[in-house]
C-alpha cells in the first residue's frame, strides 16, 4: 500500500485498512469544522494496542482515539 501518511507507514496493510476505514466512519459522523482538525493529514502518531485489539490514533491538536477492527471508535 504504496498511498500510507508518513505515521502510519508501520502498519501492516490489515491494520492500514482499519486506520483508513474508522477513519472514513468517524469523519461522517463530524460537521465541516471538526473534519478539517482532524483529518488524515493530522494524524501524528498510531500505535497498534495489542491488548486492547486496537490502533491508538493521535492528532495534532494533542486528542487521541481508539479505532477498533470492527469499525467502531472511542
């Protein structure tokens, strides 16, 4: 997957995958403001969480998520 942000380069494809598709639920589900501050161009950091099943996805702004295989975020 040659179209990875530079933060994400790590991730498998699978764990890619997740990253891009909670990603693109989680955008739907914000106004216009809320998408610009936290798009895929603001994502610094993303660490897979072994224990919990699930990718730490940190922002520029400091706030982080947790984005889950089954499409869910928190």
């Amino acid at each position: 997957m040659n179209r990875k942000i530079p933060s994400a380069r790590h991730l498998s494809d699978d764990l890619y995958r997740v990253l891009e598709t909670v990603h693109a639920k989680r955008s739907k589900s914000m106004g216009e403001e809320e998408r610009g501050k936290y798009g895929m161009k603001n994502i610094v950091n993303v660490k897979f969480n072994k224990k919990e099943n699930c990718l730490h996805v940190h922002f520029d702004d400091g706030n982080w998520w947790h984005y889950c295989p089954d499409g869910t975020w928190y």
